[in-house]
C-alpha cells in the first residue's frame, strides 16, 4: 500500500498549505509519519546493511478524493532517494519517476555496451602497461647517449677555443675551426635523430595508446547519449498538470544539464506520484538514516532540506510560486546594529542576526554593506572587509578609506587579526567520550557543488581549515557553551567544524545547514576581535558579548 494512512489518533494541526522544502521546520504530522515509516526501517532486517551506510528517507502529507466521501482522506506517501538493493519499486514507496532498472528495457541493454567498453578498456590498459615496462629503459638510454654526445661537443669546443687563446691563428686556420664545428653539430644533429628513431614496440605503444584513447572517447559519447535520453525520459508534472522533461528544466539553470541522479530525489518522486493520481500536496519532510558520509555532515534520524544543485530546479517547477515567496523585507533590523568604535579611518560594529554582511541576489534585502553606504556616503574605502554568514551575529570592521582597506585586507591576509567566537553546541559527547576541554580541529573543507552554500570535508581537493577551541562551561544537560578561534577564514568553518563527525560531532544550536535542533537563531556569535589600527598601528581589541 502506497497511500498510508495516520493511525486512529486525532489530528491536532491540520496543514493549510505547502512547505518550502529548502527551509522548512517538520510539521507535526510530517514528524507522525516519519516516526511511522522509522519504525518500518528498523524492522526491514533485509535493508539493514545497505540503508545503514546512509540513505535519505522523505515523506509527504497528502489529500486524496476517494469515491463515495465527502470529505477528503489525508494521509502519506513515502520515498527512498535512489534505489535500494537495486530497485526503484518496492511495495509501500512511492515508485520510481523513470524505472529505467527494467532488465530488459533500453537503459540497461546499453549499460551494458558501456559496461563491456569498459572491461575492453581496462584489458587494453593491462597491455599497454606491460608494454610500457618494455620501453621505459629506452628513454633512459638515449639520454645517456645525447649526454654523451653534448659532452663531446663540449669538450672540442673548449679545445677550439684554448687553441684560439694560445696563438694568432691564420685565417686558413680559423676557417678549418669553423669547419670542424659546423661538421660535429651537424654530425650531432644527425646522431641525436638515428637515436630518437622509434622502436618498432615504441610505435605499437603508440598505437595502443590511440586506439585506448579511441575507444574511451567512444564511452563517452555512448555515456553522454544514454544518460541524455535518460533524462528525456525524465517528464516532471507541475501542480498545474503540465509536464516537462529534465533536459528543459535544467536547460536555463546555471549548470545547463541535470547531474547524474537528478529526479531520483525522494522529494520529486513524491511529488510526481501525488501530481499523477490527483492527490494535493501539503507538507513534506526528509530525514537521513543511517551512518553520516565522510564529506557531507548527516546525522541519523535528523530532518534535512532538499539540495540545491539537483532539486532545486525540479521543484520551483514542479511546485507552486507562492512555496517559495520570500518574506517581507524588514528594515527595523538596521536598528539593531550597533557602532561600538568609530574614527576618520574605521569603525568597529555589531552586526545583528538575520542581516547580510553584503548585499545578495536580491537588491532590496538589507545589508550592512548597504546600511554603512548609506551612514557615510563620503567614504572612500569599499567598506566590507571581512564577512560574517547572515545568520551569525558579532564584530565587524568598517574601513572608510582606501587606505584602511589595504592595510585591513593585509593583516586578514597574513593572519594578524585574532578573532574570538562564542558557541552553543547541541551535544556534549562524542561517541560517549567527553569532548576534551581544549583542542584543535584541521578539516579541509571545499564547496558542495551541489549543494550551495553547503560545504564538506574533503581531504584531497579541500583548503586547508584550522579552529582552536575551549569549553567554557555547560549550559544545561545536552549543550556545551563554547569558545571558538578560527586561525583561517573558510565559508562555515566553524559550523562545519563543529558539527563534522570528525571534529566536534556537535552541531550549533540553530543551525539549519549543518544541525539539526531547532532554534530562535544560530547560537554562533563574533565576541571579539583584535587588530593593529591602519593609521596608527595601535593593538586594539573590541569586545561585544553575546545575547545567549
């Protein structure tokens, strides 16, 4: 049964309309149902193995008509992102947008071309390596023997040249020197060529290479067509009950093509089945289950929004406008900023949570590059020289001159300022070992491509990232109040670090990237700064302490 419906139990909170599934808090009877479907997972011994390596879960509050009722039913669908033991059909899930898994169906017959390209590859490679092992030593030989040559060439060249510093030669003599250089050049020339002449196993490298080369870019083309047409087969209903396939949706987005796995979300796999049977939609909700990846921060049992890079554009067509209608600007929040220190050169300020450090996408939305334009509409500097996230309170520096900027912008460059930042974490152990009172965290951290503003550990392409910390003191039973000192400046350091399963393993409070406790805000504020002044050089410290 596809269509679940809620226990015998009252429904307290109707939902009146969909959720935004970027940002969103777990309606109440999202949360019912995921505990449902929870408790499902955890008796499916056959998944056991494969679902606890990590795997998202999604469900969605729907309303059907049925026959006969005059009121509508509610109740949910649920849905597995991907597959699960190789299957995109399982009873109670919603199924697949495009099963293209069918053994028999074009997908697979062509799959499996590729698959067999690539063990033709890899026996080529195979080959060719031991080939290679067979000409190796001949590189080193000719060098050797053009070493020698050049040695030659040296060793006559200087005896010309102690003949010519010993006595007046004739020209008849000078001659016969020019002579004997031309020739030995020439001579090299025509030795160095006999010796770089290809072997006869050289040229069947060579050839081996081309053909690899030929057959590789074979794959790709026969990759390319097979997973277009897989995206073609792709065709998105919309809450209007129109249809386009991935290829136009994805077409005027900045990537241009949909990522591998696109459509293959639980969130668009909801929503198709609810769109084709004439079920309305009314909230949705994903959790992740499972172990958390090595990259990305997922943490078992907690709700997650949908991804940018392969959903975002399948649901602003799928869904409504009015889902993703921005909230009113408000510009009461410039009354919260506050200037701790001001002079000709700088100023020092507050900046509260909630207000963008520059301005974004959309214009109107306040700044404090747009607030500090406006309070000194005679400054000459670019104002903004370092940033905090939108959702981060604390200390910032204003440079009013072109010359404040430069020297500012070199002390952040060479690691000069000192920053102080003070955190409340949602859990006090890590795999029930006490988080020890100071320490130091080094991930490298890089962009989630599909994903941003998200960013992940990787420990081969991430930049370098270092965070000293020091508990400060428990606020309660489960949060941990903690100071935080970034000695580099990547995007969501600190809330990476925090959160990561290989650095803290502990969320801040009211993180709605990497945590997954709501809160009023995210407890992550700038408490202090320390500086060398761009005119007088003088150390200053500024201190402004946290509202929590």
């Amino acid at each position: 049964m596809i269509f679940h419906t809620f226990k015998n139990e009252p429904i307290e909170e109707y939902p009146m309309r969909m959720n935004n599934p970027f940002d969103y808090e777990p309606h109440p009877l999202c949360i019912k149902a995921c505990r449902e479907l929870q408790a499902y997972l955890a008796k499916r011994e056959d998944w056991q193995e494969e679902i606890s390596r990590g795997k998202m879960f999604g469900v969605l509050i729907v309303e059907r008509n049925e026959p006969g009722q005059d009121t509508p039913q509610l109740g949910y669908l649920a849905a597995y992102s991907g597959q699960i033991g190789g299957r995109s059909d399982w009873e109670d899930f919603v199924p697949a947008v495009f099963d293209y898994l069918q053994p028999n169906g074009i997908f697979k017959i062509k799959e499996a071309i590729i698959s067999n390209m690539n063990l033709t590859i890899k026996e080529m490679e195979v080959c060719e390596k031991k080939v290679q092992q067979l000409i190796q030593p001949l590189e080193g030989l000719r060098k050797s023997e053009i070493d020698k040559l050049q040695k030659n060439l040296k060793e006559a060249k200087a005896k010309r040249d102690a003949i010519r510093q010993r006595s007046n030669l004739t020209s008849e003599e000078e001659a016969e020197l020019i002579r004997e250089s031309q020739y030995m050049k020439a001579e090299f020339r025509r030795k160095k060529r006999k010796i770089e002449e290809k072997t006869e196993t050289e040229l069947i490298y060579e050839k081996m290479q081309e053909e690899i080369r030929k057959v590789k870019l074979s794959r790709k083309q026969r990759s390319d067509n097979l997973q277009r047409w897989l995206f073609s087969q792709f065709n998105m209903l919309n809450d209007k009950g129109e249809c386009k396939n991935l290829i136009d949706i994805f077409k005027d987005t900045a990537a241009k093509t949909p990522p591998a796995g696109s459509g293959e979300c639980c969130e668009p796999k909801l929503l198709q089945y609810a769109y084709s049977l004439g079920y309305k939609p009314l909230q949705m909700a994903m959790f992740w289950w499972g172990e958390s990846p090595k990259e990305e921060i997922r943490h078992h049992l907690h709700f997650y929004p949908a991804c940018n890079g392969k959903c975002k554009p399948i649901l602003q067509w799928m869904l409504p406008a009015s889902t993703f209608e921005p909230a009113a600007v408000d510009l009461s929040i410039y009354n919260k900023v506050e200037t701790l220190y001001e002079d000709r050169e700088i100023a020092v300020i507050h900046k509260p949570e909630g207000l963008l450090s520059v301005p974004g996408k959309d214009a109107a939305q306040p700044s404090v590059y747009a607030l500090m334009r406006s309070k000194y509409p005679e400054a000459t500097g670019p104002l903004i020289v370092h940033r905090l996230d939108m959702a981060t309170s604390g200390l910032m520096i204003i440079a009013k001159t072109e010359f404040a900027y430069h020297r500012l912008q070199k002390e952040f460059l060479n690691h000069r300022v000192q920053k102080k930042y003070i955190a409340i974490i949602s859990e006090k152990e890590i795999s029930g070992k006490v988080i020890p009172e100071k320490g130091i965290i080094s991930l490298p951290l890089m962009p989630d491509y599909l994903d941003r503003p998200r960013q992940i550990v990787d420990h081969e392409q991430g930049k370098e990232a270092i965070t000293e910390y020091e508990v400060l003191e428990p606020v309660d039973d489960s949060h941990l109040r903690i100071a935080l000192y970034p000695k580099t400046g990547r995007t969501h350091q600190l809330r990476v670090h925090c959160a990561h399963q290989e650095g803290l393993n502990a969320p801040i409070l009211g993180d709605p990237l990497y945590g997954n406790e709501k809160a009023a805000r995210l407890h992550l504020h700038a408490e202090e700064i320390t500086f060398e002044h761009p005119l007088t050089g003088k150390k200053m410290t500024i201190t402004r302490k946290a509202d929590f």
